[in-house]
C-alpha cells in the first residue's frame, strides 16, 4: 500500500510520498454491536475490541486499509500540519477527520446546517438522506476546473457523535453519487478508530493528525 501526502490548499501543490502501510442508537452515539453480534464501529480507542484488523496509527484517527484503495494524508502547505486522511482511488475518495464534541448532546446536528449554509453561499444545495450511520448531507456545487471547464460536485457528508468526538466522513466522486452501491466504502467508516485524549479542547475543534513514523515527504508539482 501506499501512503500518499497531498496537499490542502487549491494551489495544486501535492507532497508524495511512499511507506510501508499494514497490508448509532438514537444519541447518534457509536454501538459495539449490531443486533447479530457483529461489532461495528467506527470505534472510541477505549472500546475498540479484538478484532485483528491492523490499523495505520495516524494520531486522532486509526485507520483500516481497505483493498485497492490509497491511503493519502492531506496537509496545510503553510503549517506542514495534516488535515484529513483519506482513502481513495480513481473513482472516488472517502476524507475522514475528527473533532472535539461535548460529553452530552449531538454535535452532528448542530452542525449539519452550517454545512448545508455554506453549500447555499457557494451557490449549491445540500439535502438531507438517511443512510447506514444516520442522518447525512448529499451536497452539489458548481465548481470551476483548473482548465476552466464548469462542473457539479458532488459530496456525501456522515457524522458520527461518539464519546467527547465527532467523526466527519465525506464521500466523493462515485460513493457520493451512488450512496447505495457504496457499501465498502462504508465499511471503512465503521473500521476507524478515534483518540480524542483526555485533555480538554474546544467544542468543534479539530483532533490533532500526524504522519507515520519515518513518512519523508517530497514535494512534487501536481499533474
């Protein structure tokens, strides 16, 4: 597997690089199990159970490989800071973050309209679905290529509330187009880990990402 560093601004700038990798009730909170038996996640670090899967240790996030999939980071060019994680191919790509979250209450509700308000400014829509992990947004918005082409994008956002975090999963290209032909892409959501820590943080204030031990970035320009 490779791990891909790219950039996160809009300059086109992307930083690559190669590692070896390892080959909701009604709160919205996370559950152990589904009604069969089977666990499920995704998972606070202090209940994750033995489950034998390897996960990439990425900080705030540990995360599954899946199948002919990347796992890419994404970083701020100005602060070498990671930004996201995500899993992609040519079709699409799944970026995960997570977020500090109160120990009561359902921040995925509280923010969901600031999502869809934002979509609005930028001239496009969000609506509301209900899908494997709860209430979701699919968002479409007019954007504008590098080579000037206009086109609609499409993104599929999940929260999921968990104990003092909040994990954000968004879908693009294919799994947010086709939410019901996406099921492995979820199954990786339901594979992640999340280490909020025990220190205190601001509500809505994004858990700290690092890079793999050893991980040398190169920066190339992007094609």
């Amino acid at each position: 597997m490779r791990l891909r560093r790219k950039a996160a601004d809009a300059d086109g700038i992307e930083v690559d690089e190669t590692t070896d990798a390892p080959a909701a009730d009604e709160t919205g909170e996370t559950t152990d199990a589904t009604a069969d038996g089977v666990f499920d996640g995704p998972y606070d670090v202090d209940d994750l159970p033995d489950d034998g899967v390897a996960r990439l240790d990425l900080g705030s996030l540990l995360v599954a490989p899946l199948a002919d999939r990347e796992l890419r980071v994404q970083v701020d060019e100005q602060t070498g800071e990671v930004r996201a994680v995500l899993l992609a191919t040519d079709e699409g790509a799944l970026e995960l973050r997570a977020f500090a979250a109160p120990r009561h209450g359902d921040l995925w509700s509280e923010i969901r309209p600031q999502i869809a308000a934002d979509a609005a400014r930028r001239g496009g829509t969000a609506t509301e679905r209900e899908g494997r992990f709860g209430t979701e947004l699919v968002c479409e918005v007019r954007m504008t290529r590098a080579d000037g082409a206009t086109g609609t994008q499409i993104s599929r956002v999940i929260g999921v509330n968990g104990p003092r975090w909040l994990l954000r999963a968004t879908f693009l290209g294919e799994p947010a187009r086709e939410p019901d032909a996406a099921a492995e892409w979820e199954a990786a959501i339901a594979q992640v880990v999340v280490r909020r820590g025990a220190h205190a943080m601001p509500v809505g204030e994004q858990l700290p990402l690092t890079l793999p031990e050893g991980a040398e970035p190169k920066a190339v320009n992007a094609s």
